[in-house]
C-alpha cells in the first residue's frame, strides 16, 4: 500500500502542472479545516480583518477616522480606527470572542448568536489603515452570502490563496536535481502549525507567511541550483511572492531584503552576474520596485494616530530586557499558539518540531562551507535579534505589541537554508537522506495533526473537558470527527510527497549543475551524471 502511494507522488512530481495541484489540494485542506475548526473571532484580531474585508469589497476603501478606547497588554489608550457602513450584525464581531478567550477552560459555546435587523449600521475597525489589496481578494463573498456562511467563504477563500503560494513552493523545491526529497522536507519544516493556522483565517499574516515562503524557496533555487531552464518561472515566483509580501505590511520589505540578502551567501559562483545580464531580472525587479513605491506610498498616506499611554517604566532598555526574556514564548508562538494567544500548543509538538529544526540546522552547520555557515548562523541570531530591535524601537509608543507570528515570513528561511546546504554539500552516501526524510516528515506530521486536535477540543469542551469531546458544547460545521479526521489524512498524504525520488542520473546531466546561469545561445556545461 505504502509502495503503491510513493509510486503515485512520484508520477505526481514527474508533472509540475499535477505536483501543484496535489500540493495546493493538500495545503488548502489543511488550512481549510483551521478555517472550519476555529470559532468566528476566535483568531487574533480576525473580526477587525472581517470588518475591513467586507467593506473594502463594498468600495469603501477608506473612511472616517475614530479614535476608540482599548486596552492592550493592561495599557490604556485610544486606538486609531476606520468607520465603514455594514449590515449592523457585523458590530457584534468584536465581541463574539470575549466569553472564552483568555480562559481556556470555557468553550466556545458562551459565543452570542449573530443577529441582524437588515439595516446598515457603522462599525469601526483597526485594519482600516492597511493595503487594500488582500482584503479585496479575500471580501468578495461577503456580497453574496450572509451572516456566518459569508465569513467562513471569506476564510476559505483566503486559505485558497495561500494554498496556491505554498503550492509554488512546494514545486519549486520539487525541481531540485539532487536530495529534493530533502529540500520539500524544509518547506514542510517551515510551514508549522501556526503557519497553516492563519493561511485558514481572514488575517493578513497569512498570505505574508505564504508568501513568504515561496519567496525563500525561489531565492535558494535561483542561488543556489542554477537552471536556464527554470529561471524564468523562479523569477516569477520571486516577483509575485515579494509584491504579496511587500503589500500586505510595511514590514514585508524588510523581510523580503533580509531574504535576499542571505540568499545571496548560498550562491554558486558566477550567479549574481549572470541574472544581472537577464531581461527577465529586470522586468520583475521593475515590476516589484513598483509595487513596493506603491505600497509604500499608500502607507504614507495612511498613519496611525492612535495614542497609547505607555508607562515611562517602559523604555528602550526595558524592552530589550523584557523582549530577550521571551524569546522562547515568541519560538513557541510561531511554532502553535493558537485562539487569542491563550491556547498553546501541546508539548509533544512544539518537542517534535524543535527537535526537526535542530537536526537540520546541525547537519547545514556541519556540511556548509564556511560563508554558509555563516549565513546560516546569522539567520539564528536573527530570529532572536529581529524582535528586540523590532519591539525597542517601538515600545515607548505602542507598549509590548511584539507577537511570534510576525517573524514567520522571515523566520521560515532558517529550515529552508539549512536543507539547501546540507543537501548541497553532504557527501554521497554520507546519510540516509530518504529515511531521514520520511521519519522527519512523519513526525511533523503528527505534531501538527495533535496541534489540531487539542485546539479544536479546547474551543469543543475547554480543557478541563473530557480528552475526546465527545458531548461538544461547541462544534464546527460538520461535526469535529469530520476536521479531525480530514486534517489528519492531508497531514500524513504530505509526507508521501516529501518521499519522491530524484530524478534519473541521464535525465540530470541534461542540465547544469553549477557555474552560473548561462545566457541565451551560451553553451552549457554538462556535468558528468553520478
């Protein structure tokens, strides 16, 4: 049964039309099911993403600033929001969660009913401010279903979004010539559970992380396994993963630089210069200089004046203090934290994908030549550097807003950089890449499915319900047997497709391994096959 199942990923894989789609059904499976197991509102923030997208496909790109009374992390202050006109149950959104979060215990069963008398209402939202592309991509089904029904197409048509980036990466690592079986197992790394988590809500951060994703993984192939024959598609991916990544948030640039900066370590020799001489760099380069300028200019025009009473305690130091202090909260954050923050992950997957992370981090410190090394030491320290500077700089202003999940579209290059080295740079017959693969998979696999499962319990029955739910006091559409088992089965069909072999050895010394990207009419230096 195994033998015939690995026969079918790889027919899949020979195709990347078919890859693509088996990939993007897997993924938009995955997140789909967060879309149906998690409570409406019962995401961080997701009522105010709900809010905007609803209104951004009713054309009301902008509207009235209101300045209204919050409080975050215990400090006071009035928030900078945008006023639309929608049907008025859409004023209960920011409520809907309030009765459960933050008390694991209770189930979201405590949630009031949305009701509507018909009329449109004003409400206010706090994601007024941000690019409106992603909201219209994602609102549309808000103008022809209603009340619940249109918010969770909403959520699906946003994880159908991110699946289709993801999908991209997984093709892209797929055309790796040697150990791709070891390349599709970074994306895999990198895509934790929080990750499919927001692909399955309304929430900018998951078309960042997606994006994200499919940025770093077209970068590292482009670098660091030159192929005239792919370049085009790779240039592609990086030009429509950056111009999502840079529209959704400011902070997008930044991350897509910081990509591009360590990419460039991991590059083969001649790389830099050869794409330098191509048409196609330019184009994407003028297209994604554009579309920065673009959102760049939108977020000019668009400044929060929202005024928080930060306490003079709170400085620059001790932000640094405070925000080094929680490395590992914002580590376990972007591996599953889930709800509002209040529902963490159990042990054994936070454990088990920890565990992945550290071999492959080891074995690319222990194959990489010393520029690598390098690298891939700089991106660690990153991962704990980038949120100190991040929250200093800001602190004094907003307070202590600093979560995980904003790293993750940046944060999602260390497992992909360390596969590449290793797969680059391991002797032949050094490891035995495939079995390797196939446990490291498998054990994700199972990490993310007990991620899923103890979530959808907490909003089922809260943790101090029974360990199977199996009298629900709250339950997702369809019942939570049904999510459980389909997020599951698409769980493990992954790791079939991190179990394709490479190609055969005639078929790989048809293209250049290494020496750059040849230019048009350049001959190309064929490799001895082995």
């Amino acid at each position: 049964m195994i033998s015939a199942l690995t026969r079918l990923a790889d027919r899949a894989a020979r195709s990347p039309k078919r890859l693509w789609a088996v990939s993007f059904a897997l993924f938009f499976t995955l997140a789909a099911s967060w879309s149906a197991a998690t409570p409406l509102g019962g995401s961080p923030d997701e009522h105010a993403h709900l809010i905007r997208a609803a209104a951004v496909a009713r054309g009301q790109i902008n509207g009235p600033e209101v300045m209204v009374p919050h409080v975050v992390g215990g400090i006071e202050g009035k928030f900078s929001e945008t006023a639309v006109r929608l049907p008025d149950w859409y004023r209960q959104l920011p409520t809907q969660h309030e009765c459960y979060s933050w008390d694991q215990e209770k189930p979201a069963s405590c949630a009031p009913p949305l009701k509507g008398t018909g009329q449109t209402a004003q409400a206010t939202t706090a994601a007024g401010r941000y690019h409106p592309a992603y909201y219209l991509a994602t609102g549309w089904p808000s103008l022809f279903a209603d009340g619940k029904a249109g918010l969770y197409l909403m959520r699906l048509v946003s994880a159908a979004l991110c699946s289709a980036l993801l999908a991209s990466a997984v093709v892209t690592a797929a055309e790796w010539r040697r150990r791709r079986g070891a390349v599709l197992l970074g994306v895999f790394a990198a895509a934790t559970p929080m990750s499919l988590y927001m692909t399955g809500m309304v929430n900018p951060s998951g078309g960042e992380i997606a994006a994200g994703m499919l940025v770093w993984t077209a970068l590292l192939a482009v670098m660091a396994s030159p192929d005239p024959h792919l370049l085009n598609r790779r240039l592609a991916r990086i030009g429509i993963g950056g111009a999502v990544l840079v529209n959704i948030r400011p902070l997008g640039l930044i991350w897509f630089a910081g990509a591009v900066f360590f990419a460039l370590f991991l590059q083969e020799r001649g790389v830099l210069r050869s794409l330098l001489r191509r048409k196609a760099t330019w184009l994407w380069s003028a297209l994604l200089g554009a579309s920065t300028a673009g959102a760049m200019l939108w977020a000019a025009a668009h400044p929060d004046h929202s005024v928080i009473s930060v306490p003079e305690s709170l400085t620059w130091k001790e932000a640094v203090r405070q925000t080094l202090g929680n490395t590992m909260d914002y580590v376990h954050q972007m591996l599953g934290y889930f709800g509002w923050l209040d529902t963490p992950a159990p042990a054994f997957t936070w454990l088990a994908w920890l565990g992945v992370l550290a071999v492959l981090t080891a074995l690319g410190l222990l194959y990489g030549r010393p520029l690598e090394v390098l690298a891939l030491l700089g991106m660690l320290a990153a991962v704990v550097v980038v949120p100190v500077l991040g929250q200093a700089s800001q602190a004094e202003k907003l307070g202590m807003i600093w979560q995980g999940r904003y790293l993750l579209p940046f944060a999602v290059g260390l497992p992909l950089m360390a596969v590449v080295i290793a797969a680059r740079r391991a002797p032949e017959g050094g490891l035995p890449w495939r079995r390797l693969t196939g446990f490291a998979v498998a054990a994700l696999a199972v990490a993310d499915a007990a991620a899923f499962f103890w979530t959808l319990r907490r909003f089922a029955v809260g943790t101090a319900g029974p360990w199977i739910p199996y009298a629900a006091h709250w339950a997702p559409p369809g019942g939570w047997v049904l999510w459980v088992g389909v997020h599951t089965a698409a769980a493990f069909a992954i790791v079939l497709l991190a179990l394709v072999r490479d190609p055969e050895p005639a078929a790989r010394g048809r293209i250049p391994e290494q020496g750059g990207v040849p230019r048009s009419g350049q001959r190309e230096r064929v490799p001895v096959a082995g």
